[in-house]
C-alpha cells in the first residue's frame, strides 16, 4: 500500500498543478475578457484560491490518496490469496455518492477484470487509471466473495459460520429504488 502510494503521488501532484494552472487560466481570461483592472484580475485570483483552490484541498487530497491506497492493498491482498475470488462494487449509500458510482453499486466481476464506472475501466475504487472525476473523494470499497467450494473441515466451519453473520450487499437495482425513494 505505501509503495503504491508513494509511486502514484508524484504523478498526482502533476494532476492537482494542471487543474489549478486551468483555474487560474480560465479566471484570468475572464478578468481581461471583461475588461477589468490588474487590481480587479488579481482580487479574481485571490477570490479564486481562498474560494476554490485550497479551502478543504489537503483534506481532499489526502483523503482520495489514502483511500486509493487502501483500496490497492486490498487488492494486492486478495489476489495474492490464491483464492478464486469475486469482486464486487460497493458504495457508501448516501446522497455525496456520484450518480456513475450508484450505478456501478452491486456489479461483479472477476478478479481480473475491471468495473465499468462512468465510462472508465477501474480496477478499484481510485484506481489511479481513472479521471480525476471519477476518483477524487471516491469512498466507494470492494467486497471480494470466493467462488471456491471448501472441502476441508476448518474451512467448511469457517464457511458455516461466516454464514451466521450477513454483509448487507445492495443490488444496483435495490440502491437505484432507494435513490429514487430520496426523491
């Protein structure tokens, strides 16, 4: 998880300076667009960083990539289990999640192939393959389910008893009749 974390922040530290640069430009632009003073161009930046840039920006920041790293170490983890495994796309089921994820919530897959979210193949939740849209703030998670039948005994009570204790999973169309029932 840190390797990854370590080896994806330089390329995302690239990522936040591009978005900023595109702020900044299309502010500017504006500003000289309409005809205002340097005075009033360089407040529409002051405005521009204390409004938009770096209020919340290091929690944000922080949050996607520590989140984008836990979800590659499950990752990591379950494929390196040598288990038969299952991966399926499970949201946080509340009105901050983005519609695409919604509509991802209760897709599975095999463990090698990518969820489709919002037009974008995602390994995992803030798979860094992703757009900055679809996975900054992303608290989606996978859950990862074995397809293998247990034969021996330590497995079987295992199993038996794993059975005792229900995850809620939420099918897309059941989360969808819940989104619809906010409305």
């Amino acid at each position: 998880m840190l390797v990854h974390l370590l080896q994806i922040a330089g390329e995302k530290v690239r990522q936040i300076y591009g978005t900023t640069v595109a702020f900044v430009q299309e502010h500017l632009t504006t500003g000289v667009q309409a005809g205002e003073t340097l005075d009033q161009v360089a407040q529409r930046v002051d405005d521009l960083y204390t409004e938009s840039i770096i209020p919340e920006r290091s929690q944000t920041i922080s949050a996607t990539e520590v989140h984008s790293a836990n979800e590659y170490g499950s990752s990591q983890a379950a494929q390196m289990s040598g288990l038969t495994l299952k991966k399926m796309w499970q949201t946080t089921f509340d009105d901050k999640v983005r519609t695409d994820h919604a509509e991802a919530q209760g897709q599975e897959i095999d463990m090698d192939e990518a969820f489709e979210v919002g037009g974008e193949q995602l390994m995992y939740p803030g798979d860094p393959a992703g757009s900055p849209g679809n996975i900054i703030g992303c608290r989606c998670t996978v859950i990862y389910s074995s397809v293998q039948t247990v034969d021996d005994e330590i497995g079987k009570a295992l199993t038996k008893y794993a059975r005792t204790f229900p995850q809620l999973i939420v099918t897309r169309e059941h989360y969808r009749e819940l989104l619809r029932a906010k409305r």
